[in-house]
C-alpha cells in the first residue's frame, strides 16, 4: 500500500455495471434503505456528472449522488448521498468529491444550476460543520424530514453558484 501522499483519488461514473457496488456502499454508509426508483435516477444521463462513485488507490469507498430539481425559472442541485467508508474518511476524500460536484455545477450550461442544496441531520453537526467550510450556509430547518430517524429534523444548507 503506498502512503496517503502518493495515494490516487478518482471518480467513477455510475453505470449499470457498478450500481451494485453503490447500493453495497450505501448500505454501510447511510441508516436508510432507498428505493429502486433512487437507482434508476442516479443513471440517468444528465446526472451523469453529479453522481459518482469515489476510488481510492482503484478501491470504491464512497459515493455522491445528485439530482437536478425546477424551481420556477431556476434549476438547483439537491445533493441526496454523499459518503466515505469510515477507514478512508479524513483524507479529503469528501472534499474532493464535493469540490469535484461544485466544479461540475459551474461548467454545466443546459441548464444553469444556480444553486446546490441539502439536508444535515440536526444531530450531525461535524456534517454542518464540513458544509459549512465548503461556503454552504444553513438557510432554514425542515421538521420532521427524516421518517424514521430520531431526531427528525434537518438543517437546510445552500451554496449559490456564482457563474
């Protein structure tokens, strides 16, 4: 195994061929079961920059998935997943994945995206705070998000796209 210094981070489009290695991941990462219908949409083409499978030295250990939602004339990025195995975290690996969804948002024309949101669980506030370094700030709570998780609440954190 080389050091962390020489260590590659890549990126994965997700495939038909790998959505089993991102359901595997999200059973371990997140305390919720999603839908087929979560899995068919993270395939979909114009998400294709958005979702993504996270490679550390070839080995898969996290995932990001987005999806672009219409607000009257606006289009925003609801960032749904994003998660790292607990043996790789604190390598920058979430970091770079959530730098690599920004950049992607700001080189992407049809449509804009003028903004990219998501829910932080009130109790996670090493989450908030991670949001937070990287310019998202919270913009509102919602009750009672979560269906089955306690506490229930979410905060509501937002990055505008500046183009």
């Amino acid at each position: 195994m080389g050091s962390a210094v020489n260590a590659r981070v890549s990126f994965a489009s997700l495939t038909p061929h790998n959505l089993g290695t991102l359901r595997k991941l999200n059973t371990v990462l997140f305390p919720i079961s999603y839908s087929d219908r979560f899995y068919e949409d993270v395939l979909k083409p114009e998400v294709d920059e958005f979702c993504k499978l996270v490679y550390y030295n070839d080995i898969p250990v996290g995932t990001i998935c987005c999806r672009i939602e219409t607000k009257g004339d606006e289009f925003h990025l609801y960032l749904m997943t994003m998660g790292v195995l607990a043996p790789y975290r604190s390598r920058g690996l979430g970091s770079q994945s959530l730098q690599q969804i920004i950049e992607a948002t700001k080189l992407h024309n049809k449509p804009k995206i003028s903004k990219i949101y998501l829910h932080v669980q009130i109790s996670n506030v090493e989450a908030k705070k991670f949001y937070e370094k990287h310019g998202f700030q919270e913009v509102g709570i919602h009750e009672k998000y979560y269906k089955k998780l306690v506490p229930r609440d979410a905060w509501i954190m937002e990055l505008t796209i500046e183009q």
